[in-house]
C-alpha cells in the first residue's frame, strides 16, 4: 500500500509530486524548502515542514536514516550545524551534502529524508 502526504503547497500540483510518500515501510520526504531571510531561518523552516510530515507518516526524526542537504552556496551551511544537531544528533542518519543550484535563488537550502517506519 502507498500513502501520500500533501502539505496543500502550490508547487505540488504544478510539479506533480507530494510532500511524501510512505511506502514498504519507508517515508520519503521530498526535498524541502523552508521560508525565512537567511540559511538558518529557512533550515528551521524546512525541519518544521519535514516534521509534520513524518509525524503525519507515523515517524518522527528518531526514524530518520538518511538526510540530504542542498545549498547554493556550501559556506552557509556550517550555520547550520548547531540546529541539525540538535535535530538528528541523538540518532545521527547518513548525509549528504551538495551544493548545487535550487529552484529559486531566494532558498538557501533544501532538505530531503527517508525514515523507516517505526514497528
């Protein structure tokens, strides 16, 4: 069975894709931009949109086993070390970082995880 999770953003039925899909007992969050003036704020943005997310899945960032992180620019992101620790540090997943172009240069930084579902 597949259950898709919609967060309501216009982008969703422009692009054609959801804010998750839980399936096989896996949650898979796609990438997430968050709204704020700086990395920081948009990190915890994001986090947030991310949480409801997998709380609407059945998961929470204990279940998180992988994480991607997106930047335009790869010096912003050591300001946000400290709010991801406090995030995942209690049950660190696999990352990755990469910097790389987003959809609009207003965002400073994209989140995408995939979390199994707790038993």
């Amino acid at each position: 069975m597949i259950k898709r999770i919609s967060s309501g953003g216009e982008f969703e039925a422009k692009l054609g894709y959801c804010r998750a899909v839980v399936a096989g007992g896996w949650v898979h969050v796609a990438g997430t931009v968050g709204q704020g003036n700086d990395v920081v704020e948009q990190c915890r943005s994001a986090l947030t949109i991310i949480e409801k997310a997998l709380a609407e899945a059945g998961a929470g960032f204990a279940d998180v086993v992988r994480v991607t992180y997106m930047l335009p620019d790869k010096a912003e992101f050591e300001s946000c070390w400290p709010i991801l620790s406090e995030t995942f540090g209690a049950n660190p997943p696999a990352a990755t970082m990469i910097e790389c172009g987003l959809i609009d240069p207003k965002y400073r930084i994209e989140i995408e995880v995939a979390a199994y579902l707790p038993e």
